[in-house]
C-alpha cells in the first residue's frame, strides 16, 4: 500500500500536487487571507506574481475575479489583512495596495476592450448601476445576455461616483473600469428612474426575461432631535456627497459639525474642509475602537485637522433667525451591550455642553428610497428594505431579483459586488428555467488541519511598504488623491513579504492509484512530498 507523506515545513499549499495527480487525491485549502475575502479572490498568486515582477500576469490573475481591482485596490476594508499570517512576525501583508500597483504597473487605465460573447440572448434589466449593479452586468454580459442598466443619476458607479470622495477614489478610474462592462455590450440608461419615468411593470412588459434591483441605500436616517428639521444649514451626508461629487456645493465658510461614526460621516469632515470650512468637528457617541470608519481614514482626517469628539451624542440643533448656529451635546458612557453586542452610549446626567457651528451634516445611518415600487406594491419589503432569499436573492415576484443595500444592512463596496455576483447566478438559473437552489461547489474554507510553521520563527522582521501620500499641508486644500500608492521597486519587496501559507489540508488515500504512479512525489518543486510503500 502507498503511503504519501507531505513535511507541513516545506508545502507552501500551491496545489500543483493535485494538478498533477490524475485523480485529484489532494485538497488544498486557501490561506486565510483569501478565506476571508467575499470575492475568494486568489491573494497568493497574485502577490506571488508581484514578487517576480510579473505585474502583467499578476493583474490577469485579478481580473479572473472581477474587473474592479482599481477600485477595490482603494476603497477595500481589505478584510484579507486583518487574517494575513505575516501578523504572527511583524505586521501584515499590504494585500489591498498590492492589488492597486497591479494595476498601475500592470497595464494602463485602457486595457483593451474584454471579448463579446458570440451570442446575445434574452434581455435582462438591472436598476441602478452601483457596485452590485455592475457586478451583475458583468457576469451576465459574459454568459451572452443582453442587459440593459437603468441609473436615475447622470453617471454610472453609485456610491462610488456620489458618496465617496474623488481625493480617496478617482474618477477616471471608475470610468475606466465600468467602460469594460459597457464594452461587453451593456447598455446604461442614465437620468432614468424607475418609478417614476418607468415602473417595474413596464420592464415586464417591454420584454425583460428578468430584472434585478440594485439601487442600493441612498436615503438618510433622521436623529428625531429638537432642531433637527427647522433651520437652514441641516444636511444629510448622502445628500451633501452627492451634491458635491456631482459638481455642486464648492465653498463652505466658518464652523461644520458632522453628526456620526461611519465612512460617509469622515468623508464629510474631509470634503468640508476641501471647501473651506475654517473648523469641522465630529461628535461620536461611542468609542473609538467601536468607530466604524476605516482606521487609516479616521487618522488621515485628524492629521488633516478634523476635530472629533468621542462618547459625545447631540441632544438638540441650536438656532437662530432660521439658520443653524450650533449643537447642544452630552457626554455618554459605555452602557449594557446592545443586541449588536456593543455597549449601549447612557447619557452623563449634567454634563450638557456646546459646540457652534453654522453646518451640521447629520451621518448616523442610510436607508433605501424604495421609489421603484410605485406602480408595483405587490413587491415584498421588510422596512425600509426588499425582502429576498438570502441565498438566492430572489423576491417575492417571479423573474424579479434584489441585490446589494437595497435588500440587505448597508455594508462595504466588496459586500455589494458579492451581492451582485449571487444576484447574476441566480438570474441565469432562472432564465434556464433551472433550480435556484441549485447545490453550487463548495468553498474551501480556512480553518481546517492548519499547519504550524516553525520556520516562522526564523524569519526576520521587515518593514511593511508604505504607500505615497500627499503632505498633510496640502492635501487638505484640493480634491487630489491623496495616496498615490507603492512604488514598483517597494510593490515589489513587499509582495516578496508574503509568507505563501496555503494551506495543505487532506490526502484521499482510498482513491490513490498506488504503486503505479509518483506523479505527486516527482512534480513538487518543493520536495515537501514522499511516496513510500507500507
């Protein structure tokens, strides 16, 4: 009997093992930092690529996946390096910087045009063209349909475009990256609300086989403070973005106040300063290690001068002759968990304070504008959102799919692509008349049989790559990027960081073919397998 012994040392899990075997006797799982990723994105192939210099190959490798790594290469909460094992040494791999300088020095902004499928055939519609949106296009337009997006702004992205600011996400990028899905042949329809110029009915009755919702959350929670609706000089972040990304709004004079935690309530403060706000301040009502807004985005605003006030909750919108002139505030404490699990902010009885201010941008949450259902209530909410099958993300009406912040919490851009990508397998199902519970391959997850490295040990801290950024003093005066990412020579050496940890996971030894083949033993360029007989 054939005995295969892998040393745990030596197997960097590249999975050449079971390429080679003419059974597939090995199961590799993937390392941690691709476990993680809701893309599955192959991390290690192209770092590994990177470190060879082949940035070419390494952006192909990305582009298997999706066709956003400008994008996710800058706006990614890269959930990947908060598992990256490189931690265990010195300090994470730079995965989501990484992903940017394959592009950059991969190819240009015009990689060429994506080949068309041979055949277009039935015609789906997708309303609203943000991240969920444009995932769904892509992968339907590559399977041969014909999709028709319907965007009720004048350009295409979303929240990408509209919410989040041009010195964090450029927007020649994004242009260039949607072109390569319109280059696939689908068509985008702007100005075009659904609910209003057109209603789901409608869509059906021009011939949509299916038609998928994807509008995202670009409505405002409301504080229900004193004030709050009364004077003028009260805004809503989503608003307030996307006024200003559209070209609106340009200067802003004397004192803001942002209301909020999150990613749209920093990118506020940010932009307020850009327009020329003398002072912006945040209020918080948690902690900062309960912050939601990305780290790195919260340390840049207050390098650029954003005051915020932690465990501060606004009580009522102070004014004066109509026009905001400032916040009544109170300290809060951590209180009991809350049904999230985070401590519930309890007000600090007398310890009311305020803060001036002629502009206060209230941020405490997003909700969907549920317009599209005009004309067709007998679509399913739940809310403020469509009610779907998670797994399917079908609703309640056949041939009628939701996807993204319109059916789920609002999360980050890397969750609305996923939400997409199930969306548009789904709709294919559908349209094949398949089952939509159809039993798809399983995932390999992370977690399983992981192996200890001891060799770690042995391996010498680095520093990790720093990326390019624009001087304090002047970035917080224009709409320019602010990071301009890693050289080629330091994309290189950090790529070369990258400690390779896929993880070897399971020999089926039933099914191997025995003495007659050592195929496995003689193709392991690393010489971590021996074939004995027992």
């Amino acid at each position: 009997m054939t005995r295969i012994v892998i040393d745990p040392e030596a197997c960097v899990g590249c999975g050449d093992c079971n390429l080679i075997c003419p059974v597939s006797v090995f199961t590799v799982l993937p390392p941690p930092c691709q476990s993680v990723c809701p893309l599955n994105t192959d991390v290690h192939t192209y770092v590994s690529l990177i470190a060879q210099e082949k940035f070419d190959e390494a952006l192909a490798s990305i582009e298997q996946v999706h066709p956003f790594p400008g994008i996710v290469g800058r706006v990614c909460t890269n959930p990947c390096e908060e598992r990256c094992r490189r931690s265990d040494i010195d300090e994470p791999i730079a995965i989501r910087a990484l992903k940017r300088s394959a592009v950059e020095f991969g190819g240009n902004l015009n990689r060429g045009e994506l080949p068309l499928p041979l055949a277009r055939k039935k015609e789906v519609a997708i309303i609203g063209s943000g991240p969920a949106g444009l995932m769904a296009a892509y992968d339907l337009a590559k399977l041969g349909y014909q999709v028709t997006m319907f965007e009720s702004l004048p350009v295409a992205g979303g929240m990408l475009s509209v919410g989040i600011p041009e010195y964090r996400l450029p927007r020649e990028i994004i242009k260039a990256e949607i072109a390569q899905i319109e280059n696939l042949g689908v068509e985008i329809k702007f100005n075009t609300t659904i609910g209003r110029e057109k209603t789901l009915m409608m869509l059906i009755e021009q011939g949509y086989k299916a038609i998928l919702i994807a509008t995202g959350a670009h409505g405002s929670l409301r504080l229900n403070i004193p004030g709050e609706n009364v004077y003028n000089g009260v805004e809503h972040a989503i608003s307030f973005l996307r006024e200003v990304n559209l070209g609106g709004k340009r200067n802003f004079a004397g004192k803001a106040i942002v209301v909020g935690g999150g990613n749209a309530a920093i990118d506020s403060a940010r932009m307020l300063l850009r327009l020329g706000c003398d002072e912006v301040n945040v209020i918080y009502r948690r902690t900062r290690q309960e912050m939601p807004a990305i780290g790195s985005e919260v340390i840049e605003a207050e390098q650029e001068g954003v005051k915020i006030h932690y465990l501060v909750a606004p009580v009522r919108v102070l004014g004066q002759d109509g026009k905001v002139v400032g916040v009544e505030c109170i300290r809060t404490k951590p209180g009991n968990p809350d049904t999230n699990g985070q401590p519930t902010p309890m007000p600090v009885v007398g310890s009311e304070f305020y803060i001036d201010g002629n502009l206060v941008i209230l941020s405490i949450g997003q909700k969907p504008d549920l317009l599209f259902r005009h004309g067709c209530n007998d679509l399913a909410v739940s809310g403020d959102f469509v009610k779907v099958d998670p797994d399917t993300m079908a609703t309640n009406l056949p041939g009628v799919f939701a996807a993204g912040d319109v059916a789920n919490k609002p999360g980050t851009v890397i969750d609305a692509l996923l939400a997409g990508r199930k969306a548009a397998v789904s709709i294919g199902r559908y349209l094949r008349k398949g089952d939509l519970k159809q039993e798809g391959e399983k995932e390999a997850k992370a977690g399983i049989m992981e192996q200890e490295r001891r060799w770690w040990r042995e391996i010498p801290k680095r520093e990790r790559g720093k990326e390019i950024e624009a001087p304090v003093e002047k970035r917080a005066s224009n709409f320019n990027e602010v990071k301009a990412g890693l050289t080629k020579l330091s994309a290189v050496k950090e790529a070369n960081r990258c400690l390779g940890c896929a993880i070897f996971a399971h020999i089926d030894v039933e099914s191997c073919c025995g003495e007659s083949c050592r195929a496995c033993q003689y193709g392991c360029w690393k010489g971590a397998i021996t074939v004995t007989e027992k």
